[in-house]
C-alpha cells in the first residue's frame, strides 16, 4: 500500500490554488470539476462536494492535523509570508523549537493548519 495524496477542503478553488502557488510553489497537475491535484501530492477538494460525501458539517480550524513543508530559508519564507496579498492567521510566528529547528504556524484562508520549518 502506498499513501498518494492529502486532500485538504477548500471554498473558493481559485483561492486556494493561487494561495498554494504563490507561497509553495506548488503547480496545478490536474483540475476535475471541484477536485484539484497539485504538485507535491496535495489535493484540493470543493468544500460543497466534501460536504455533500460527509454529509455532515466541515469544521475548519478544527487542529487535528496540519500540512508541514521544510524550508532551509525561513526567515525569506517568513517575510514571503508577511508581504502575501491577503492577511495571515498565525498560530504562531516564526520560534525556535529546543532542538534548535525554527517553525512558524499558521492558517490557509480554509481553516487548514500549516507549519513550515527548518529541516532537522
């Protein structure tokens, strides 16, 4: 068995994609009416069809998983961040870990948990 992909809910697809392309550098592999792949293995799903498999609520910022990408450049990252056309819901800004490795935390415009940090 092979774990292919992550799928996070989104709201508004175009959003999400350029939020990812912007700040990620993730690219569009393939667009399925709702249903987007990107590079990486992310996937982006419609939150109206999520909804409509689950049938029940979507709960964002509900902290029961996160995205984690490594960046050797945090600080670049960081100020990427910072200066992104829309306003960043932080979790918490960039800290250093005890183990030395540097993070920052924060919220996709859906609710999805993100941490970038420094590799180990």
């Amino acid at each position: 068995m092979k774990l292919k992909n992550v799928l996070i809910v989104v709201n508004d697809m175009q959003r999400a994609i350029a939020f990812y392309r912007e700040l990620f550098g993730l690219e569009v592999l393939l667009d399925n009416d709702g249903n987007v792949i990107m590079t990486e293995g992310l996937v982006l799903q419609d939150a109206k069809i999520w909804k409509s498999f689950l049938n029940q609520d979507i709960i964002p910022r509900n902290n029961t998983c996160e995205l984690y990408f490594e960046e050797s450049d945090i600080e670049g990252f960081v100020k990427k961040l910072e200066s992104y056309g829309e306003p960043i819901e932080y979790v918490n800004k960039l800290m250093t870990h005890s183990w030395g490795q540097k993070v920052v935390r924060f919220y996709d415009p859906d609710g999805n948990l993100i941490e970038v940090g420094t590799p180990i």
